[in-house]
C-alpha cells in the first residue's frame, strides 16, 4: 500500500490547509459577497506530514497535534526501508481509540483525513514528533503463570496499565514443580527446568518450555520496559 494521494492545499492568507477545489463556477454563489470559498463542494482532504526519519529501527510512540473544527483521523505508515512501496505498516487511528499500538520502524509518515460535512474542512495547526525515550521499567515478582490470561502456550503478562508496546523483557524462572519430560530419551525422565520464551514481545506475551519442548506453568519473576498508552484526546494523539 503506497502513501495516498494529497488533496489539501496550503492557504497562505490564512495559514491553514484547506481542500483542492472540485467544484466549477456553477458551484460559486451568485455574487461575491455570497462566495465564501473557491472550493465549496470539499467535505473531506487528506493531508501528509513530514518524514518521520529515526537514526535505527525502534518501537516508539508517536504525538500528533491538530487544530482543526473538523474531524481528524489518521493512518500511521511505518516502514524498515523507507520505500513505501507496500512493505510498510499502516495502522488506523479514529476518533475517540484508546489502547493503541506503538508504532515499529524507521521512517514514518503520519496521513490526517479532514472531514466536514456541515462546512468547509479545514486544519489550522498539524504536528508531529515521535516520544523515543518516554519509556517505564516495570517490575513483577513471584508471578504463577498460570493466573496469567491467554493459554499455556502464550501468557499475557499483567503490567498492572495499558501498555502501547514492550521493548525488552527478562524472565527468571523461580519455581517448578516437578513433571516427567514427553517424548524425551535420558537417564533423568523428570525435571524442573523451564526455559523462558517470548512469545510476542510487542504484545508482551510469554512461555515457559521444558527440555522436551513441552510449555508448561511456573513461578517467575519478570522485569520489563514498557512504552505508555496511546489514545485519542479529540482530534490530538497523545500518550498517557
């Protein structure tokens, strides 16, 4: 999926970023005085920010300020390459989502749809900047895994708050009960060893296996760097 197309236009008397014209004279009101706009037929425009560009590959959050009386929606392009050229990501952003993902990559572009119905479309202020550092060690203690939501083969780590992303998490396994290994040919059929696993570091998701490849349940003590919540504040993508 390439960048979509632009359809704004920036009005430089005004200082604010309108739609193209898709109207023709007959859409012009009869005298000047009730003209009040070269484009009166727009109820909607996108609009693209500048390039995003991170010095290497990272998982972080992304703010974006826009003063508008329309409504404001935006699609998130991230990309390893910087081609957008179909391999990137693109994540969707609509009024009033909260818990949303962090976003992965190296170059990014934020895409603004404007939309009005009731008048003309118009964004009067539109910023973006990414937040790299923003970033919360969280550490748990003595956590049964089998407590945890999910199944045995990916538990869902509780951070105790919403979480847009995980950048590293360490796992150290305290306890085990003892379990006979499946399928597994030694002198030792039964163990106590559970290697960790991160099933989806993004989606903070764990496993603990055994030698046989087997997961299984145990205690753990877990420290993590977690990014914070990213929501929709009006037509404003903050982090909380």
């Amino acid at each position: 999926m390439a960048l979509p197309t632009v359809t704004g236009i920036i009005n430089h008397l005004n200082n604010t970023i309108e739609p193209q014209n898709t109207g023709d004279w007959t859409d012009l009101g009869a005298t000047w005085a009730t003209s009040e706009t070269w484009n009166p037929t727009a109820t909607s425009f996108v609009w693209i920010s500048e390039l995003i560009e991170l010095a290497s590959s990272q998982t972080v959050n992304i703010v974006v300020e826009a003063q508008s009386d329309s409504t404001v929606e935006y699609d998130v392009y991230a990309s390893d390459t910087g081609y957008f050229a179909g391999e990137e990501t693109v994540t969707s952003i609509s009024a009033g989502d909260t818990g949303i993902d962090a976003f992965s990559g190296r170059w990014f572009f934020v895409v603004a749809t404007v939309t009005n119905t009731n008048s003309l479309p118009v964004l009067e202020n539109f910023v973006t900047r990414t937040q790299v550092n923003k970033s919360t060690k969280i550490k748990l203690a003595d956590i049964d895994t089998s407590t945890l939501g999910g199944t045995v083969n990916a538990r869902e780590l509780d951070f105790g708050r919403i979480a847009s992303g995980v950048r590293n998490i360490q796992i150290t396994v305290k306890e085990v009960s003892d379990f006979t290994l499946e399928s597994y040919v030694t002198d030792y059929p039964n163990s106590t060893t559970l290697i960790p696993r991160i099933v989806s570091k993004t989606g903070g998701t764990i496993a603990l296996v055994g030698l046989d490849n087997v997961p299984r349940d145990g205690i753990i003590d877990v420290v993590a760097e977690i990014l914070p919540e990213q929501y929709m504040d009006g037509n404003n993508l903050r982090v909380r």
